[in-house]
C-alpha cells in the first residue's frame, strides 16, 4: 500500500507527455519536472524555514535550541558577573556604600552575580537591557530586571522617550521616563548600538541570524538523514517495456506524491521503493560532498564572531586565530567581556549616583580579581616596580590603587 502501490497501479501506456519543468497543461511545476520519461524531483526545503529576528524568536531558537548561541552567551554573562565590583570617588576606593550594598544583594530573590548575568543575556539576546529600582521612602530599597520583550517605548512628539509601558500578563505599569525631584527615572535602559533606531538596540544574535538558521538547520537535516538513511535527490526515470510514458494525470499525481513525502528536511533521506519499470538515478550532491560538518562549524564560527568569543574557546575546530587557548582567553577578556561589563557598571554607577545624590562616585569593576587577566598584571607590576624615578604613591596610581593615606 502507500506510494509504490499507488505508483503500480498508475503504470500503462500514455500517448503523452507533459513538457520538462512544467505539468501537461504547460504551468510551471516546482520540486519536480518531467522530461523524456524521467520525473525530476528536487527535494526542495520547506519554505518560510528562515525565522523572524524578534526576540522570541532568538531567544527560543538561538539560546534555547542552539548549543554555540547558548556557550556563547553563558559564558559572556557569567565571566562578566564573576568580577566584583568597585566604588571610586575620584582616586579613592570607597569600601562601604549602599551602592555596593544593592549591587551585592539587589533584591531579596537574586543576588548580584544573578542580576549581571541576566543584564548581560538581555543585552546579547536583544540588544536592550532593563533595571528598575524600587523605592522607598524616597530611597532605592532593591533592584530588578526587566524582560526587554515585555517593554514598549513610548515616544513623544520631539522623538524622544516621554515613559515605558511593561506588560506582564494582563498587567500593565507605565514608568516615567523622567525622575521627580531631580532624580533619575526609576528605570534605567541600557542599549547596544542600533544604526536605525534612536531608542532600541541592536541583539549581536540578529546579526549572525543567517548562521544561526543555517547551524539549526543543518543540525535538523544531519539528524533527518540518519533518522532515514540517507539517500540524495535525483531523477525518478519510467522506463516501461512498452516504451510508453506516463498520462498527464498519472505525472500530476505521482509528483505531488514525492512532494509530501520526500520534501524538507524532516523527510530527508527517506528511503524509496522503485517497482514496475521506474529507476531512481542520483543527481543531487551527497550529504558528503556538501559537507554539512564544515558547513556547520563555519556557521558556528560566524555565530562565535558576532558575539565576540574566540571560536577555540568553544571547541570549534578550524580556527588557528590563536596560538594557544590562554592568548584567546586573554582576548576574550580584553575584547568582549571588559567592554560589556564596563559599560554595564558605568551606567548603573551613574544612574544610582543621581538616585543618592552622589554624582562624583564610579561604579567600576576590580581587575585584579580576573585571574583570566594575571599575566598582563603581573607584568605591570613589574614594570611599575622597575621605574625608580616613580614615587611609592605614584606608583600605586599607576597601578589602579589609590595614594597612600
């Protein structure tokens, strides 16, 4: 029963044929053609399999479905919450503050190391990050974050943000985008570069979406070929020993018979069963010859470079960027995770300065605790220890300490 039964009962001696590319009324066929007794079938992809670059959508099928997105983005945010952070005014360390006491414990559920690394997955993801404080008697009690994809901008006639809508569920909370009193808005809006819009960012994810598709879906066909066993497109040829050829009808219908059930890569590879004078011959490259292993981790590479993570680092081969993996670690450090979290603290240190009314203090992060930066310190140090014309103070301002008391 099935196709090749059908197929059986189909077989005889048409007077006709229907035209190479087209059906027997002349209208273009796509997927499959027919010409000197062979039925061409293609085995075309699903259309529409390319997704939208929302947040959702880069979410779920780049964080939650794709293994180099997913490293990629743990690893960014969680190096970057594992540096502690340092409150300056001017060149002094400031030990203790309420600043640090809501960046070490922001709210009763999370604590800070949680609050950055979900900052960061926001920013990654979609390019906007969201912090909101919560005030008690006029002081910042807590800190929260804020899903971007449940935030809405509202403009005003000049352009420029007059609040923010934040929906969750059927709730909805307007936010000012300007504080009382001389103080900031309650919520703080953090945004990656966006060359077309003024207000919103732009995801690294949505940059490297087409490697990201192409990743996803040379995983799906790769496990679709060994679900089926996998045997490549080509040309379906009737041969009859009658030296007929196929009605237009028997054309139509046996096409549309390959097209749902041997196209896109869910049906990859799936065996065919050839009987009552039809031959299978080969047209399309293998799965071999197309290489879906390079193609892969060229695609992984491209999704490692929009995030800026070293490709060695997450095992993918091929990369010789680095001679070894501490240089890429370095790199990594240096080019990616300082300038997020440096940006990151930056803003929040300036945005809760206004909240105490404290603009002259900086919210930094203490270099001396990445151990993944001690070679480049130590060799600071020792040029520092090294210049005898430098004073003991100005050689711990060198150094990132302030003068000795």
């Amino acid at each position: 029963m099935g196709l090749m039964t059908t197929i059986a009962g189909w077989l005889g001696g048409a007077e006709t044929r229907a035209p190479v590319g087209g059906n027997a009324t002349g209208r273009e066929s796509k997927g499959a053609g027919y010409a000197g007794g062979a039925l061409v079938f293609t085995g075309a992809a699903d259309p529409g399999a390319w997704n939208e670059p929302s947040y959702e959508a880069l979410a779920r099928f780049g964080f939650m479905q794709n293994p180099i997105v997913y490293r990629s983005v743990r690893l960014i945010a969680e190096t970057a919450a594992a540096i502690p952070f340092v409150l300056h005014d001017g060149p002094n360390e400031v030990v203790r503050h309420p600043i640090l006491d809501l960046m070490r414990r922001p709210n009763s559920g999370t604590d800070g190391p949680s609050l950055v690394e979900t900052l960061c997955g926001h920013l990654l993801l979609s390019g906007n990050a969201y912090l909101e404080a919560a005030n008690f008697e006029s002081e910042v009690k807590a800190l929260y974050s804020l899903r971007p994809d449940r935030m809405r901008i509202i403009e005003g006639r000049d352009g420029w943000p007059v609040g923010y809508e934040y929906r969750a569920g059927h709730s909805v909370r307007r936010i000012a985008a300007d504080g009382s009193d001389g103080r900031p808005s309650t919520l703080l809006h953090v945004r990656l570069f966006h060359p077309l819009a003024e207000m919103a960012g732009y995801s690294p994810l949505a940059a490297a979406q087409t490697a990201l598709d192409l990743h996803n879906a040379a995983s799906r066909w790769n496990k679709a070929l060994l679900d089926n066993s996998a045997r490549p497109s080509g040309a379906l040829v009737y041969q009859p020993a009658d030296g007929g050829n196929l009605a237009p009808e028997q054309f139509d219908r046996l096409k549309a018979e390959l097209e749902s059930g041997y196209a896109g890569s869910a049906r990859a590879g799936r065996p065919m069963l050839l009987e009552g004078g039809l031959d299978w011959k080969a047209m399309a490259l293998s799965p071999k010859d197309m290489d879906f292993i390079e193609a892969r981790n060229g695609a992984a590479r491209d999704i490692a470079l929009a995030f800026g993570v070293p490709p060695m680092l997450l095992g993918i081969p091929g990369d010789l960027t680095y001679a070894n993996y501490a240089e890429a670690n370095r790199a990594f450090f240096r080019l990616t995770v300082l300038p997020l979290i440096s940006r990151l603290s930056g803003a929040i240190g300036d945005w809760l300065g206004g909240h105490f009314a404290a603009p002259e203090l900086r919210l930094g992060v203490d270099l001396d605790q990445v151990d993944g930066l001690s070679a480049e310190r130590e060799a600071l140090w020792a040029r520092v220890g090294a210049a005898d014309f430098l004073s003991r103070s100005e050689k711990r301002v060198a150094v990132g300490y302030g003068v000795e008391e």
